[in-house]
C-alpha cells in the first residue's frame, strides 16, 4: 500500500518509510538501492478478510494506517509504502 498525496521525484529530499517488519519487503526495497527507513508499530496482524490476499491487503493497509497516523506532522517530509 502506498501513502501520501505525491508522486516521489528521484531527487527529493523526502523519506521513504516502510511501514512493515518484513523481511521480504526490505530486501526488495534494499534490491533497489533505494535508501528507506523502517517505522513499524505493534499492531495486531489481525483481518476479517476471508482471502489470503485480501488479508495481506488489510495488514499492509493498517500498518501503513498507524504509521501514517504517528507521522502526519511530517507528513510532506515522507513518502510511506507498507
């Protein structure tokens, strides 16, 4: 899930903020030699989603949901994916 309202430009200053634990995720951010940081919250890894994708969906999108909340205040400085 992507966050935020702006397409990030290869020379902006803006962070980019990985919303998630997963190792997956950060070795194919790292495969792209994009810098990034990691801003993960404790949040129940629950869904009422019934399909496996759908679930996957509903965490990434609460996950990115917290972080974006716990960052709003600089919000213009991140550019946030989960």
């Amino acid at each position: 899930m992507i966050f935020g309202r702006e397409y990030m430009p290869k020379n902006s200053q803006k962070k980019l903020i990985l919303a998630s634990r997963s190792p997956r995720r950060r070795e194919l951010l790292g495969w792209l030699g994009i810098p990034f940081e990691i801003h993960s919250l404790d949040i129940p890894e629950e869904s009422q989603c019934s399909e496996a994708w759908q679930v996957a969906e509903d965490i990434a999108k609460q996950k990115g949901q917290a972080v974006w909340k716990d960052w709003q205040s600089r919000a213009g400085e991140m550019f946030l994916i989960s």
